[in-house]
C-alpha cells in the first residue's frame, strides 16, 4: 500500500504502522512552547514530574513571540517562569528578541523536511511549507512532549488539493489561500492533511509556500504539503479526496468580517473606508512580503489619519529589511515599523483595534475580538500597502 | 471505571437564525485577553465570554450541564485554556457534529469528554431539542437520548484511545500507567 507525505512522515517516527485512520505513538523531533501556553506546560510539568528532566534538553525549546518584549507584567511573569524552567533543566530559549517560532526553528534548520515539530502555536503546521509534519497543540500535550518526547496521534486522511493554472500577475500566494479558504470552506480538507499540487503551489517560493501552508488551520485541516523532490507521495497512495480548484487568472482576494472563509474579490470591497492596516504574522512576515509592500509604497505616503503598523517575523528579517532598504522605504511612508513576533495578529506588542476602528491586515484570522473589537479585513502585502495609501479598500492600480 | 452515561441538562448554542452555531473560534471560547491566566480555577468565568448572545453563560451554567455546538467547534488557537474553562465551571461534557483537531485533542488529553454527534444538529434546528431539556449519552455504546419526546441519536463511540485517556483521568495518569 502506497503512502501519502503524512504517513510516510509518521512512519518514519513510529513503530506502529502508520496508515490514515490508525492511532500511533510518534516521536517528537522538536517540542516547543511559547509565552503563551508556555507557563501551563511548565505548571503541568512540575506538578506531574516535579523536577526530573525532559526527555531530551537538546530538542526541546521556548519561544517568545507572543508578547514580545512582555507588555504587561502578567506576560513579564510567565516569560520568567519558562526562562526559570529553561535554565534549570538545560533547555534553550529564543527569547523575545528573536521573533516568531515556527519562522525562527525554520531559519535555525530545526524544522527539516520529513521531520516532527509540536508547539503551542496553532500555527505550527506552517512547517509543512518545507516539508516538516509541524503541529499546535496545548499545554498538557506539550508537557507530556517535554517529558517523554513522543505523543499518540489519529494518522489524518490525505486530500490532494490541484490547482489549475496560475493566477493573473498580482496575485500571489495570499490570493490563492484566501481562494481556497473561499471554495474548500472549512469541510473540504477538515481534519485531513493537505498535499498542494499544480503549477501554482510548485512555483511559490519558500514565503509563498509558508503563506499557502499557513492557513490551512483556518480550513480546519491538519497540515499542508506541497510535494516534489525528496517529499513525494508513492504513486498508489490513498486520499480521501482529489479536489481540482481552477485558479487561472485568479484576481486578488479579501476576506471579509466575520472570518478567513468569508472571502470575495477585491472588486467587491473596494471603497470600504479603513483606519488601520498591518503587515506581518506567520502569513506575511518574511522579506519578501515587506518588499512587495515596500514596492507599493515607494515614493507616497500612507494616508492621513491611517495608522499601518510593520512587524517582522524574525529578527533575521528584520535584518534583511534594515539592510536592503526596505524598512527605510516603509518608515519614510509613514509605516510604524516594530520588533519582530506575533503583534499585530494576536494580541500583543503591536496593539489591538477599538471598537469600530476598520482594520485591513496581512494576517490569516478575523474572527471577532482576534485583533481586538473592530472588524478585520485579510488580504495580500499588495493590498494592505495600497489601502493604507489610499485610506479605503483597494489594489495597487491606479495609484 | 469512570462513568460512561453522562446525563444532564443541555445548553443548546444557537445563533440568530435558529441554527447551531459552527465555527465557534477558542478567542470567542475564550478570548486571548485572558491567556496569561494559568489557574484553572480562574477561567470558568471567561468562558463563551466573547460569544454574542452568550456572554453570561458562567452565570447560568451550572455543574453537570452539557453543551451542544455546531460543526468545527473550537476553531483557531491551540489554548487549552478553551478546554479548562469549562471543567472550571463542570461542564459535564460537549457534543457536537465535529471539532477542530487540536481543540478535540486538547479535550481528549485532559480528560474532558467531547463527543461527535453530528445527528444532534436536525432536532437543535426543529426545536426538538433545546436549552433546558436534558440529555442522556453513552460515550461507549454511542448512543444517545433527547429526554423530552423520548428522542434517540446516535454519537461517535469514543476511539479506544480517548476511552483509555478518558479512564485514566488525563493523559499524565494515562502516561504513568504505561511506562
């Protein structure tokens, strides 16, 4: 019997056979938590195992993204309670300087193709943009993860998702996921892994495919994989469905309040007076989506009266930014350039919106009270720079 | 063994336009304002507390009641605290035709019992089954009860490892007894 990527990953982590459906122990490459989540793991850990020691220190690691550097003294508290736990037992800490996780355990080559990585990021599952089995899961998971390296797992069905034909210049991997989150809804590949196929997923560079693979959780599917070298499904692998999704000469996408599957072109939205924007997340939050942005950006100014707000993934990539030239276009925009994490699309760093404040955002939730009481509006680095530009909803033509 | 007939009074979620609520996201569960809490104890009040019509239901819940939610309930982050809050008030249990895969594995790990049972979401439309009545389910045999009208469903059957968790208490009792 042929495997698909999922269960070829698992198997390899597994003694037990390892075919969609089956419940399996699995090992663990990486565990992880963050600042959030962070401090249960430890409570879980030291209640139930007092002080021994993880299963290994080398592989299990803290992040701080969340709330970074710690804006109030509760964050302040358990940022220090993790760090305490780290020290003690010999773990590492990617401290708030560092950025996002799930980003910073790509640059670190921690997450590698066919590997295993948990976190306390929903997130997590981003890592299938190179080919890691990467997964969120809570505190009581991630402290038995601490201690035992290992964790049982439901070995998800596989769908293949095809898509069919390239989407029109100016769209990009943004537009495709908001698409998808458009036409699959969140039935059509829940609870199953995701493998992306066609011309369209092959062509997207790694922030391409780190943006297609990130919203898959907002589908309600396990992870998202886009196959080729080294990463190849047998040819007699089962799915639980092939799904054709044509994308040629897709236009750019919004999704509307009240969440990521309520999307609609961005013909439809255009004029929709807005208060603030934002670039970044585990989505948008590499150099390549603020060089998008920045090209929209050279030369004119953010609107009066609109506030956009810059966070960087990493501190690697806020390197890049500094380094090129591009935060210093975004600055002299008007843009507020922060430091890199997850503000901006939880809470955090980077604020949050008041009621009725109209924000349009390179994140990939808008459920209500996510960003905070206004309603939120997802769309492309393109899309979020020109709608700042011109104070309302649109695309970078006509400028 | 633990009880597997979990019987109770039920807290039907419904939206405006009569239906289940589907899609009910872990920041209107339980919103990320209150993710530095770490005491169980603390994050019942919290609970649904960013869910429009809902807000109160700390106040009305009572100890062994049941939930009854749409499709992908527990959509979004991975917070267990979207789980704990409510053990914190004694929800007895959640039943639903489907939950996100971490929000369900977040449930099964502390041993709080969710039960697919998509049969559920026809009587919560037709009013057959609403806030107040009471509920019967059988998490091993997969059978349930809609008391008033004497209703039958059926649910998912808990897979053997949920079952095993479930018994254990969580999943650390559950680790201890195999290592």
């Amino acid at each position: 019997m042929g495997a698909t990527v999922i269960e070829k990953i698992i198997q390899a982590h597994s003694r037990d056979e390892a075919a969609a459906g089956r419940i399996v122990w699995m090992d663990l490459d990486v565990r992880s938590a963050r600042d959030f989540g962070g401090p249960n793991v430890v409570k879980n850990y030291e209640r139930e195992y007092g002080s021994a020691p993880p299963a290994d220190a080398r592989k299990t690691l803290f992040t701080f993204d969340l709330c970074a550097p710690a804006c109030t003294l509760k964050y302040a508290d358990n940022q220090q309670l993790c760090r305490e736990f780290a020290r003690k037992h010999g773990i590492s800490v990617f401290d708030v300087d560092r950025g996002i996780g799930s980003h910073v355990m790509i640059e670190e080559g921690l997450a590698r193709a066919g590997g295993t990585v948990v976190g306390t990021d929903s997130h997590m599952n981003i890592l299938g943009a190179v080919g890691c089995f990467g997964q969120g899961m809570g505190d009581v998971d991630i402290a038995f993860a601490f201690r035992t390296g290992r964790t049982w797992f439901e070995v998800p069905p596989t769908v293949r998702v095809v898509l069919k034909g390239m989407p029109a210049p100016g769209s990009g991997a943004k537009d495709l996921i908001l698409f998808l989150c458009r036409t699959l809804g969140t039935s059509a590949i829940a609870l199953a892994a995701a493998e992306f196929t066609g011309e369209a997923a092959r062509a997207l560079d790694l922030a391409g495919r780190i943006t297609l693979c990130s919203m898959v959780t907002e589908m309600a599917g396990i992870i998202g994989f886009i196959p080729g070298d080294g990463l190849a499904p047998d040819p007699d692998a089962r799915y639980r469905d092939v799904i054709e999704v044509d994308v040629s000469g897709l236009t750019p996408q919004v999704a509307a309040p009240p969440s990521p599957n309520s999307v609609k072109d961005l013909a439809d939205l255009s004029g929709i007076r807005i208060d603030s924007g934002f670039i970044g997340s585990c989505t948008n939050g590499r150099i390549e989506d603020f060089a998008r942005a920045a090209a929209v950006l050279r030369g004119r100014k953010v609107r009066d009266g609109v506030m956009l707000k810059v966070v960087p993934a990493t501190r690697r990539v806020y390197e890049e930014i500094l380094r090129t030239g591009i935060l210093a276009t975004l600055f002299a925009s008007g843009a507020i350039v922060l430091n890199p994490g997850c503000g901006g699309c939880a809470e955090g760093h980077a604020g949050l919106t008041g009621k009725g404040e109209v924000e349009i955002s390179t994140g990939n939730r808008n459920f209500p009270g996510k960003q905070g009481k206004g309603p939120v509006y997802l769309a492309s680095p393109e899309v979020v720079a020109a709608s700042c530009i011109r104070g309302e909803i649109g695309g970078p033509e006509g400028l | 063994m633990k009880e597997l007939l979990i019987r109770g009074r039920v807290w039907v979620l419904l939206g405006a336009d009569g239906k289940l609520i589907e899609d009910i996201d872990t920041d209107q569960i339980f919103h990320n304002a209150h993710l530095h809490i770490t005491d169980i104890a603390q994050m019942g009040a919290y609970a649904l507390g960013n869910l429009e019509g809902w807000t109160d239901f700390p106040k009305k819940c009572a100890p062994g009641d049941i939930i009854v939610a749409g499709r992908n309930f527990g959509a979004g982050s991975s917070r267990q605290q979207a789980v704990d809050c409510f053990s914190a008030l004694g929800v007895a249990a959640i039943l639903a035709p489907s939950f996100s895969a971490i929000y369900f594995r977040n449930a099964v790990n502390s041993g709080f019992p969710v039960l697919r049972a998509p049969a559920l979401e026809a009587p919560a439309a037709s009013k057959k089954l609403e806030s107040g009545d009471t509920v019967e389910a059988d998490a091993a045999a997969g059978r349930g009860r809609i008391l008033r009208g004497n209703v039958p469903f059926t649910l998912e059957p808990m897979s053997s490892v949920q079952l095993d968790i479930f018994q254990a208490g969580n999943l650390f009792a559950f680790g201890r007894g195999r290592a």
